[in-house]
C-alpha cells in the first residue's frame, strides 16, 4: 500500500514535470498568435489538438511510473483516478474563477502570463481529465506488459 500511494506521488510528480515541459516547448513553437486565437486569450484549436496529446502523453508517464513504483497493476487506475477527480476540481475552480473580459488585444505574451490568461471551452476543461485517465491506464499497461 505504501509503495502504491509513494508511486502515484511520483507518478504526479514526474506528469508536472513532463507537462510543464512539452507545454512549454508548444508555446515556444507556436508563439502568441499560434497559441491563442486572434484578438482573445482563448486559445487556438491548434493548441487545443496538441494539448489533448501532451495531456495524454503526460499522464501515461505518470500511470507508467506509478506501476514501476507501485508494483501492482492497480497502481496505475489509482493514478488514472487522481489526475480524473483533480482534473475535474481544477475544471471547475477555472469556469469559475474565468475573468469576465477574455477579448483584450493581444500582442506578444511572456509565457507565464499567457498560462493564467489562457482561456478553453468548457468542453475541453473536461476532455483532459479523461484524457489522463485513459493515458494513465495506458502507461500502466505498458510497463505491466513489459514486466510480464
């Protein structure tokens, strides 16, 4: 039991990390007008695509680590069940927290300011809760498959 909560724990750890990179390398590469769609802070449905597969990536990494550390198969839906029950909370604190005034002019955004100013459907903020459950089963089957 001990090693499966200190394997989601890392698993976590080690999704923040690999999230916060590649999302930071898409901003990056896409710039202020590739990222957001023009004249608002919500973003473009380019960054949406890619962000579903980051997410997914992300959270395969974290149901993969989970299962090496946790040693249990379960290890990985627990993980799954994490980052979908956070997800949702996270989901809900934005549409609630959302600023009234998203359709600023924008010019050129330092990353950090484009993280807090960023704006997605509705629909999406859901999207990616499962998308990380279903990514976290997946790493999970992969390393118990290898394990096997």
């Amino acid at each position: 039991m001990v090693k499966m909560i200190l394997g989601i724990v890392a698993g976590y750890i080690a999704m923040s990390v690999v999230l916060f990179l590649l999302f930071s390398g898409l901003y990056l590469v896409l710039g202020t007008s590739g990222s957001f769609n023009e004249g608002s802070y919500y973003v473009s449905t380019t960054w949406l695509l890619a962000g579903f597969i980051i997410f997914y990536v992300g959270a395969a990494v974290a149901g993969s680590v989970s299962a090496l550390i946790g040693k249990d198969p379960k290890s990985a839906f627990w993980m799954g069940g994490v980052i979908l029950i956070l997800g949702i909370l996270i989901a809900i604190s934005q549409i609630v927290a959302a600023p009234d005034d998203t359709t600023r002019k924008l010019a050129e955004v330092p990353m950090m300011d484009a993280m807090n100013l960023a704006q997605q459907p509705v629909w999406a903020l859901f999207v990616n809760p499962i998308m990380g459950f279903i990514g976290a089963l997946a790493g999970g089957k992969l390393v118990n498959r290898k394990a096997n």
